[in-house]
C-alpha cells in the first residue's frame, strides 16, 4: 500500500530567462501580471505519488510597522511591532480533484499561471488597490513585502502553504512623465511686508538628481518704506522626509528625518524691486557598495534600491517628501515655505531608459486578454497513468524485445569464440539463455 501522506516538493518557476513579474506595477496600460508555473514532485529520492486534494495560488502583501524600533530602550519597552496581511487582487484555483474523490495520487504536476495586480484605486477594497513598492526602512521601523503562496491540501490532512518572494517596484513616479514636468509655484507672507515665492520646474526627483529652485522674496508694495528695511540674512533650502505611522487609524503618529540641507548666505537688504536667486542642491543617495567596494547580495524579498526610502503609501504607514525654503531675515519674521515633491527610486537616466520598455510592455499588453489569458496546457501525470515514472526520469526495466536482441549477441559471440557449435558451446549458451530470460525485469 502506498503511504497515506507522502511529503511534496514544490517551487514556483517563473517564465525562461525572465522575472515572475510582466508589465510595470502603476502603469495600467502595461498589464501588470506574474506569471509562471507550479511545480509538484515527490520528495528527494522518493518516487511514490503523492496524495493532491487541491492546489492553490496567491499574491500575499505583508506590511509591518515597528516606530519604536530605532532606539534599544523603546524597542523592547515601547509598542510592539504591528503587521497586517493582504491577499492581493484575488486567490487563482489551478487544480482540484474529481468530485467525489478524496485526493489524487500524483506523480508530477506543471500548473501554470498569471495573476494579475490590481491598477485601480478600489476606493476601501484593499485588494483593488494599486499595491506599494517593497521596501524595507533602516531598522526595520516599516516594511513592504511581498509572497507568492501556494496552499496544498493533501487528502484530509492540513493544508500546506509554500512561499516564494517577489520583489515588487512601482513605475508611476518616474521623473519623466510629463505630469512631474509642469513647473510648480507657491508662496508665503511674513507679517504682511514680504511675500516668499518659489517655482519649481519639475517636482519628481531619484538619486543625485539636481533639486533647483527658483526663488524671489517681494516687498509688499503697501509698506514699501517698513519692508526695504528689512535685511535678508541668509536661505536655507532643505529636503525633508516625512513617515506616518497609522495613518488611517485613531492615533497616527509622524517622524520626520532632515535628508539634505544646504545654506546660503546673502547679507542684503530688500531692494524695492525684490530679491530673486536660483538655488540647488544634489538630492542624496544610498551607498549599496561596502568598505571594500563590492556590492553584497540583497534580500529576496526587497530590490536594491539607490535611495533609503521613497514616495509610498501603504496601509499602516505613508511617506512624503517635502522641499523646505527658509528666508532668515531681521525686522520681520522668517518664512518658512514647505513644498511637497516627489521622490522616485530611479534616477533621470534609468527613467529615461525605462521609457521605452514602458511603450513595449503596452504594445505587448494589448495582445492579452485579462479575463481569459492563453496559458500553457498544464500536466498532471498520475499514478495510475502508463509509464508515469518516466515523466521523473527512471526507467521501467528492460522489455522483452530487448531481451531478444540480447540473446541473439549472446548467441554471436559464443559462436564467434568457439568457431563452430559444440555441444559444450551450445549447452553453455542454453545456461546463458536462461539467465536471461531468468532476469525479473525482462518478466
């Protein structure tokens, strides 16, 4: 009898020579999809099918948040760490048993797949929801990640889960829409004398981009004479990065970390006609190389990225980035105007570069069907099915038609030796014949 619960092995493979992923998460057009196939075989070693009741596939998303955990004494004193699970778009069924079976026995299965990621906003459906990048943040304080999960119910016993990473990046923030190149302006007024105005002429921003500002500081025609008294110090341009924890629940909390600072000095008084200067800086990135210069392999869970962190909103936490223009000035108050802007992981050039395969993966996208996508047929082999052990590669013994053939070389070469046949020669090759046909695998 075969065993009642023979263990299975199981792994996800996604297309030849490419990522589970297809298209470009954020990108609607592009038909986001994962693709591959689930593999299922008997264990190492072992050729005795295995028992397949169901077999099942998933996009599960984890988010955690820890804002505690930067500090020691808050870690292990403060709130512990928080995390949710997500199943997103929606479960695929790839393989169930007979009606009226238990289980099946297998000896192999190919089942392929495509599921494809939501690029709607899905309002309070979390799994319509265009899903944020992974991305893990130093000391794991907040964290995205994401899990291909193939659940396999052998029979009546428990379900089984198998998990296999997927990085996954957005491609809606590049700085080369056209969107993020529309100048952007604001301004702010100090004590009614002088009005701060800035102009950006594009609001998208990756590693070592160049952040340029325009900035002009106005006197308040009104009080022409009490505003040209005013001295302007100095201006401090500044980016800022903002995380909320919780920030869809009753208590969120924010932390706001100073990612790059620049100060320049003017030492003028307002003229009538108001004060102008272009400002810059070079937005910071993350060093992925070590002491030595080599670049470790990252996690599986989580692409390498050249920032720390990024324009996101998850469900436990969001970040923004703010551009800060501070004017230090005498006989009035300082202006302190804070812009939001855009921070995408890639710099201009690999934006530039993802462009066109951006209109390529669209081009291909409209050839797919996403109610009805064309698969690969799958193969199930089973226990019961003739020569099933060859789908694992071992062979059934040798035939009787290949008992024949041997036979006969026996009989050439025992003529060959003895030249004529003797009735020691042909006594000798009966014994042999026999041996052969004796053999339980030719039976």
């Amino acid at each position: 009898p075969l065993p009642p619960l023979m263990a299975a092995f199981v792994r996800v493979l996604g297309p030849p020579n490419s990522n589970f992923l297809v298209g470009y998460p954020g990108i609607s057009a592009t038909l986001p999809r994962i693709e591959g196939k689930v593999e299922i075989r008997p264990k190492e070693g072992v050729s005795a099918p295995v028992a397949i009741s169901l077999v099942s596939i998933c996009l599960q998303r984890c988010e955690t948040i820890h804002p505690a955990a930067e500090l020691i004494v808050k870690k292990h004193l403060g709130t512990p760490r928080r995390e949710t699970v997500d199943i997103v778009g929606k479960e695929l069924l790839l393989w169930k048993c007979d009606i009226g079976r238990v289980s099946e026995n297998v000896v192999m299965m190919d089942l392929p797949f495509v599921l494809f990621i939501p690029f709607g906003r899905g309002g309070q459906e979390t799994n319509r929801r265009i899903p944020p990048a992974s991305l893990q943040l130093p000391s794991r304080t907040a964290e995205t990640r994401y899990e291909l999960v193939v659940t396999v119910q052998q029979g009546s016993a428990d379900q089984s889960k198998f998990v296999t990473p997927v990085p996954i990046q957005r491609y809606d923030t590049l700085s080369t829409f056209g969107m993020y190149n529309r100048p952007e302006s604001a301004d702010m007024v100090s004590d009614h004398l002088i009005t701060l105005g800035i102009s950006l002429p594009r609001w998208s921003y990756g590693p070592l981009d160049p952040v340029s500002v325009y900035i002009k500081l106005s006197p308040n025609p009104d009080h022409l004479k009490k505003a040209t008294k005013v001295m302007i110090q100095k201006i401090t341009m500044a980016i800022e990065e903002e995380i909320t924890f919780n920030h869809e629940g009753d208590e969120p909390t924010k932390k706001v970390n100073r990612i790059a600072k620049q100060t320049t000095p003017i030492g003028v008084r307002m003229p009538g006609t108001g004060y102008t200067t272009n400002l810059g800086l070079v937005f910071p990135s993350k060093e992925n190389r070590d002491a030595e210069g080599i670049i470790r392999r990252g996690k599986p869970h989580f692409p390498m990225y050249g920032v720390n962190s990024f324009t996101t909103t998850g469900s436990l936490y969001k970040i923004e980035f703010f551009l800060i223009i501070k004017a230090h000035m005498t006989n009035t108050r300082d202006i302190v105007l804070r812009q939001p802007i855009i921070v995408c992981p890639f710099d201009q050039q690999a934006c530039k570069e993802e462009m066109e395969a951006i209109e390529q993966a669209a081009k291909d996208a409209s050839h797919v069907d996403a109610n009805n996508p064309m698969l690969p047929a799958r193969t199930v082999i089973k226990a019961t099915d003739r020569d099933a052990l060859k789908a694992l590669g071992f062979t059934t013994g040798r035939t009787n038609h290949d008992a024949e053939i041997l036979v006969g070389w026996l009989e050439i070469l025992d003529r060959t030796r003895r030249g004529k046949d003797t009735r020691a020669g042909i006594a000798g090759h009966t014994e042999q014949r026999r041996m052969v046909m004796r053999d339980p695998a030719v039976r």
